[in-house]
C-alpha cells in the first residue's frame, strides 16, 4: 500500500504525488497533481541564504585584496614555466579553484563568487578572450589580472555577483 499522509482536508499520496480531498467534505472526490516543488522536502539541505529584501551589501566587494589574490595565485602557478598543453590545461583548472576557495574564504556574504582563467602560448598568434555579463553596475564588479612570461599568457577573471 502507498504511503499517504493525511492532511486537514485531504491526503497527500507521497508514490505518485496527487492530493485527494476527502468526499465527506466536498460531496465528490477531488483530485489534484502536486509536483516535487510544490510538497516541501524533509531530505533537502536547507538553504543558506534566504531573502532579506536587502537590496545592497553591508560590505562592498573588496577589490584591491581579490586583485592581490588572483596576482599570487597566478604567479604562483606560472612564474619559471614553459608551455607545455597539458601543464596548462591543468593550471587553469587549478588556478579556478583556488581562485575560487581563497575568495570564498574572505566570507562575502550574499555574493556569488565565479572564476575563470585562459592560458595559451605566447607563439599562438590567433588567440582572442572575451567576457560578458549582465549585471547591476553599483553593486557586481569583476578583477582581471593578465600574465606573460616568454612562453605562456594568462587572464584571470573573478566575478563577484551580488544576490540580492
């Protein structure tokens, strides 16, 4: 027998996620399709930032030490290398997660932290990066920082996106 759990004026069948209303109380049976997002979920992880309403930060994204973040960790990964195609491919998927870990732990609340970094050879002359972003100017901001040594280019981009 399904589950059910019964309800002020109804049963919710929890297999296959219809609400019945019982035929005392309308004179008829009713039934209603409920789906997963309607019946709230006892299992689902809570949600860590609910809404305030807060329309701008307490604190506004400090760019300065998130620039001097991207510069260490670039440099750190790249100063004294050479291209090498896998090296890089590695580097830049390193180089995101520590960007994005050393910029988590600055603890920004309420803002969404995105990372993005491009390596190429400096001897690969058809290389082009762009980003874009639609954004509320005020309060979303984004540091760049470019590297070059003789054999590698980097960009680094953190974007710092405020949920209001």
């Amino acid at each position: 027998m399904a589950s059910e759990v019964a309800l002020v004026h109804g049963k919710i069948n929890a297999q296959s996620g219809t609400f019945t209303k019982s035929k005392a109380e309308t004179g008829h049976s009713s039934l209603f399709t409920i789906t997963h997002c309607d019946v709230p979920n006892h299992m689902a992880t809570p949600r860590s930032t609910y809404s305030t309403y807060q329309l701008e930060p307490d604190v506004k994204f400090p760019k300065a030490i998130v620039a001097k973040i991207v510069k260490e960790v670039v440099d750190g990964l790249l100063l004294g290398r050479e291209y090498e195609p896998e090296f890089c491919r590695q580097a830049s998927r390193r180089m995101t997660d520590v960007l994005k870990a050393r910029v988590k732990s600055l603890q920004l609340k309420r803002y969404k932290i995105i990372t993005q970094a491009t390596l190429s050879s400096v001897s690969d002359p058809n290389f082009y990066s762009s980003s874009r972003c639609l954004w509320e100017p005020a309060l979303d901001t984004c540091v760049s920082y470019d590297f070059c040594n003789g054999s590698i280019v980097a960009t680094a981009n953190v974007f710092g996106i405020y949920q209001s």
